[in-house]
C-alpha cells in the first residue's frame, strides 16, 4: 500500500481533491460548447462510465453562457477552462460550477486577479494552476532544466495567490515528455502541500498516450504524488475515463468493480471473444461491484481461468460454457452468450 503524500483537502462540486481523498479520475470536453443538449448527453454517457470530473474550454461569453445552463443541470461537478480574461471566469463564478482552471499571472494584473479572487472566495470555488513546458513565462523558456523551470512558474502563480491569502488551489505540471511531468510533479510536491492533478499532457492517440500516461503515472503515483488523473488522449473523453480507471484499478489505488480477464485470442479460438468483449464491455464498466470476470476463447486455457473468476465464460466447440466461482452453471450458443452473460452479472 502506497503512502500517499499528505496535501490540503480541497472541496469540487461533490467531490474532494487531496487530503487523503480518493485520487479521481476527470477528462476534458472535446467539442466547441455550442449545444446545451449535446453537452447534456455527453455527460450523462461518461458519468455513467465513472467520469467525476469534467472540464470545458470556455473561450467567450457564449460558450460560458453555455456553460452555466449545462451546470445548472447538472450534479457532476464542472471545471471552466479559461485563459487570458478574467470576465469569463467572473461570469462562470455567477453559476454552480466547481473550479476555475485558470492561471492569475496572464490575466493582465492584480486588480484583476484580486476581483476574480474575491469572488472565487465568496462562492467557495476553487481554482487549477496548470503549468504547461510548452507555454512558460517567456522568462523561464530557456531554462535549461525545464522541469524547474515549470516549478518555478508554479511557483509565481502561488506567490500571487498566497498575497490574497488563498488557497483553495489544485496544481498541475504538465509536459508531453514523461520524465519532465515527473520530475516537475516530484519537485512540486517536495515543497509545498497542495493537492496535485497529474498526467502526461499531449500523449499522443489511444496507444501511445495510454501508455506514456501509465508510465508516468505509475511512477508518480507509486511514489504517493498525485490527488486528481487525466490521461490526455488524442482521442474521445470516454477512453480517456477508462484508461484512467484502469490504471488507477491496476495499481491497486481504486477498486472500480469488474476486474476483466480475457484471452487475446488465437488460432485456437473458437468463440468471438472480441466481439463479445465489444458488446459487453460498455455494459461492465457500469457494474460497480468487486469482482472478476474471465472472457475466454477455447478449451485449452479457457477453463482454467474461467473457474478461477467469479464469472467466468469460455468457448468450447459449438457452444459457450458458463462458470460461477468454478462451477458449470450454463451452457448457450453463441448468440444467446450475450443476454446470459447479462443476466449471470445482474445476480452479483
Ligand atoms: S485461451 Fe485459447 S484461444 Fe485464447 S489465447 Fe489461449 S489458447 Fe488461444
């Protein structure tokens, strides 16, 4: 069990960032905010699959306007993503939104950023510092070490919020290089106790950004540093979701419910393990009970790993054999698998 680093408790919407909180697991919003429907089902769709945190750009007065109809409905807290002008983050303060990303050092001042703290302040709304290796104060940007460099700005934001005495403020330190988002998040956490949302920014597409983003989570994490996940994908929100999930369920940090076995399939297979994984894979991340289940394609190692689930299923010849913590408990056909494969995971 990893000891975690101990850092503020910081209050998001319904959710808690650091302080021994449970690291959450939040994406971004891919799509210009144009449509409060739209928005609306998007959501639904990745709270459902165990998005507790979601963030939107708001580049203009419409879009927060957007913005604060959608929070208005909506129980799962909201991030609003601002830069540059401090108006849009006052607007997105007038609504139910749970944090402002946004970075008080290029807002133009301190008058401004005291009016947006103030505000802040009253409405109980904390803010995210995200520092990014590739847009530094013009300052640090030839730095040799970059990692200290992005510290170092980290730390020019805080100097300005912690003059106006607040300090309900989540960092993050983000680059596209897995040893730079370490070694920046390391030294960060090393100094100063507010909570940390980490991840690999930039990663790349599903493959390649899930594993940048696992190496340089895993690594953080196990060493007690992280409060909040994003795994930045060139790809949809919900894989974004999964795969931190997933990570965070592979570390053994958070137990999210079906652990999933499945056969990478061969020329042994004699079930569609793949197509059955795509029809029911959805419906499983919905489960949120602690268990294991084993899809698998043939008689060879089929059995064995199915006995050993709680659920386990394995092709064998013409038909799909049914286990429950290793007992036969049915046998289908290929296309009734599905609907008995949903009713076996109800009964858990
Ligand atoms: S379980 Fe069977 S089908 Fe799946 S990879 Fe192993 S040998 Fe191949």
């Amino acid at each position: 069990m990893v000891d975690r680093r101990k850092t503020r408790n910081v209050a998001v919407g319904r959710i808690f960032i650091g302080g021994g909180a449970p690291i959450s697991v939040q994406t971004m919003w891919k799509r210009p905010l144009n449509s409060v429907q739209d928005a609306l089902d998007g959501m639904h769709r990745l709270e459902d699959i165990g998005c507790e945190l979601l963030r939107f750009s708001v580049p203009d007065m419409e879009s927060a306007e957007i913005l604060g109809q959608i929070a208005s409905q909506s129980e799962l807290p909201l991030v609003a993503d601002i830069h540059f002008d401090h108006r849009l983050a006052l607007r997105c303060l007038d609504f139910p939104v749970a944090k402002i990303r946004i970075n008080p050092g290029n807002i133009g001042g301190m008058g401004k950023v005291e009016e947006l703290i103030r505000k802040a302040s009253a409405k109980a709304v904390p803010l995210r510092i995200g520092v990014n290796a590739g847009s530094l104060p013009k300052a640090l940007r030839q730095e040799k070490n970059v990692a200290e460099a992005m510290v170092k700005a980290a730390e020019e934001e805080l100097s300005i919020l912690e003059k106006l005495n607040f300090h309900q403020v989540i960092f993050s330190l983000k680059a596209s290089h897995i040893d730079t988002t370490i070694e920046a998040n390391l030294l960060f956490s090393q100094a100063y106790d507010y909570p940390l949302h980490v991840g690999v920014t930039e990663a790349g597409p599903l493959v390649q950004g899930t594993v940048k983003n696992t190496l340089a989570l895993s690594r953080l994490l196990e060493n007690g540093v992280g409060d909040t996940i994003r795994v930045s994908l060139s790809d949809s929100p919900e894989n974004e979701i999964m795969a931190g999930r997933s990570i965070l369920q592979s570390l053994g940090i958070r137990n999210f419910g079906v652990d999933l076995i499945s056969c990478p399939t061969c020329g042994r297979t004699v079930f569609d393990v793949t197509g059955f994984l795509d029809k029911v894979h959805r419906y499983m991340e919905r489960i949120n009970k602690n268990i294991t289940v084993a899809i698998m394609g043939c008689p060879v190692n089929g059995p064995g790993e199915a006995k050993r689930a709680d659920l386990g299923v394995t092709g064998s010849e013409n038909q799909v054999i049914f286990f429950k913590k290793g007992k036969i408990i049915r046998r289908e056909s290929a296309d009734d698998a599905i609907e008995a494969f949903r009713e076996e995971l109800e009964k858990f």
